[in-house]
C-alpha cells in the first residue's frame, strides 16, 4: 500500500450525518437501500448502500454513519448517489457500517 501525506487525507470530506429515511432500491442489481442522510450545514444528501445483510430498512432510521462527501454525484441503479456511506466487509464480506458510539452533530468532520 503506497504512503500518503497528511494534505491527501486532508482533502477527503469524511463526515457524520444521520440517516432519515431508508428504502428499498428496486432498480439495483444486488440489494441496496436509498438513503436519505441529513449532514447538518451540507443538508440532506442520497446515497445508494448495498447494506442489507446486517440492517433493515427500519434499523437505520437514526443510525448515525460516516460519509465520503467530496465525491462526484454518481447514478447508482436510477438513483443519484451523493454521498458514499463507509463500512468495513466482515469475514462472510457483508458490509458493516461505520457508526459512532457518542451522538455527534449532523455535518461534523472526522478529526
């Protein structure tokens, strides 16, 4: 893996939002859910996030998740993806969310 700089890091927007609404994305090839994700100053942003071996629909309502907000809009499966919600893949390679164990404010950066 090649070293970067402290200035490259710096120039990744990584960000706490809060998920508001979670839907099923009917057009997607593998499962995914819309999200609809409130980051505070940035507003609310879509996200298309093949999530659905760990989460319901139901349990990411409120979930507070680390975006890439920097990104290019992408069309994800008819969706336009704003934001990219992070994870880490578990040993069967099913995403798990990157999520907080303090409430944080909505649009706060990673430090």
């Amino acid at each position: 893996m090649a070293t970067i700089e402290w200035q490259d890091f710096e120039r990744v927007e990584l960000r706490v939002g809060t998920v508001l609404n979670a839907e099923p994305n009917v057009k997607a090839r593998k499962p995914a859910y819309v999200l609809q994700i409130d980051l505070g100053p940035l507003g609310l942003k879509t996200s298309s996030a093949q999530i659905t071996d760990h989460y319901s629909a139901a349990s990411l309502i409120g979930k507070q998740v680390l975006c890439v907000c920097n990104f290019a809009p992408k069309s994800i499966a008819g969706v336009r993806s704003e934001v990219l919600v992070t994870g880490a893949y578990d040993a069967e390679n099913r995403v798990v969310l990157a999520t907080f164990e303090q409430p944080l404010p909505n649009g706060a950066r990673l430090a």
